[in-house]
C-alpha cells in the first residue's frame, strides 16, 4: 500500500471539519489548456504528461471554529462541490487550485476574502439504495451538475489514487498576492465507483473544454477530523523547486 498520511500538521487549525460522502471525478486534459488558468506563481503539476481535473462532491459535516469544543453541534450540514486541479508552486510545493467551489451554505463566502472561488447555489446530497445523488445549480449563471454513483468495494490505494486525492495546501490569489491555506485529515479510505448519470456544465463555466475522455472514479465515505488553518501569504521555501 502506498502511504499518503498528511504532510504537515496543522497546530493552530482556523477551521474544523468533516468531509463526508464525497465522490472524485477526475478527468485528463492538455496541459496547455489547464497551465492557461492560472496565475503565474503555479504550474500544472503533471501525471503521465496529462494536467487532471478533479469534480470533487461532497456533505461538509460538523464545521466549527476553534476552542468550541467537540461536543457541541456546529454548523448544519451541508452541501459544496469543487472543481480542482492539482498544482505546484515554483518553490516545488504542490497543492490544489481550485477553478470554482459550489456552496449550500452563504457563510462560507467570507472566504473570498482570499481569492477562494465560492459560487453560492442550490445543492443537494442524497442516498437511494446503494446509489448516492449529487446536484447543484449556482444562483447566479447558468452552471450546473447532476451525478449519480454507485460505490463499490473498498481499495488499497495505488500511487495514483494517492496523487489524485492527498494533496495538503490550497492556493489562491488576492490582493496581487499569493495564498495557501494548509490542511490537515486522516488517510482518505478509497472504493471503486460507478458512474449511472453525469451532466455538468461546471468545466465550460471555468473556460476549459467539455472533457473528452472516460473519467477516473473514486468513492469515499469520507474523513471527519478535517483541520484547515489560517490562509497566509505564500512564500516560497528557498531551494524546493520541484519543477
């Protein structure tokens, strides 16, 4: 089994939380296409020469900020969908860029403060059987998705499940500067999924393409002990560039 334990942890969380019943859709693309939306600082962190995109659903459970202790009820839960692709900084330090994030809850939009790209919609999660339902619609424009999975056996991991799903900082941009929030959570446990329905505009509202290949699915019933910490100013580590 391939290891993929966080890579830092986070001391002085900004945020708990927990990510849970979230499915990844990941999709190869052109470099090119991808390298295009970003900012300068990022560069489009490469498997088998390909960038990815990821469409990333999911129920955010139990967020509280920090010192309110665990036994007491947080925010409801509710519904956010990303859209990411995978990133390395020029110092050599990946992460996640994130090309827009879909919200249910409007407190999370303070987040803007620092660039985080969240369009606040109508989005629901639910469960029929052994199949689980996605949905979204922004309130303002026209995006939309609808996602229909069905999970199946748990995995070990290879190394790019690991790639694709284990990534431990978020970057975004603001005020002509930089960002990264870093993240702390146990291993994500992986299953093999099914897709029964996809429609999505999310890809074409983010200037890329319709995405041309079969995508790469993923399930997880998700990790509940998510430590976000303050978004700082980025600055890059002398000496990491990792191409």
């Amino acid at each position: 089994m391939v290891a993929y334990g966080a890579e830092q942890r986070v001391r002085l969380p900004a945020l708990h939380a927990g990510w849970l019943r979230q499915t990844f859709v990941h999709w190869p693309f052109p470099s090119d296409e991808v390298q295009a939306l970003l900012p300068e600082e990022l560069v489009v962190d490469e498997y088998e020469g390909a960038a990815w995109v990821g469409l990333t659903p999911f129920v955010m459970s139990d967020v509280r900020l920090p010192g309110v202790p665990a036994r007491l009820p947080g925010l409801p839960a509710f519904a956010e969908t990303n859209l990411r692709t995978y990133v390395r900084h020029r110092d050599g330090r990946d992460g996640l860029w994130f090309l827009s994030i879909e919200v249910a809850c409007p407190l999370m939009l303070a987040a803007r403060a620092v660039g985080t790209p969240y369009n606040p919609g109508t989005l629901s999660v639910s469960v029929t059987g052994d199949a689980v339902s996605y949905t979204g619609s922004r309130w303002v424009g026209d995006a939309s998705y609808r996602l229909v999975v069905r999970p199946g056996a748990p995995i070990a991991p290879n190394e790019q499940d690991v790639w694709l799903t284990s990534r431990w900082r978020a970057y975004t941009r603001r005020f002509g500067m930089l960002w990264e929030t870093p993240v702390e959570h146990e291993p994500w446990p992986l299953a093999e999924a099914v897709v029964e329905v996809l429609d999505e505009t999310l890809t074409t509202a983010a200037s890329l393409p319709s995405p041309a290949a079969e995508p790469l699915v993923h399930f997880s019933e998700g990790v509940r002990h998510v430590r976000l910490g303050a978004s700082r100013p980025c600055v890059p580590t002398p000496g990491r560039y990792g191409g």
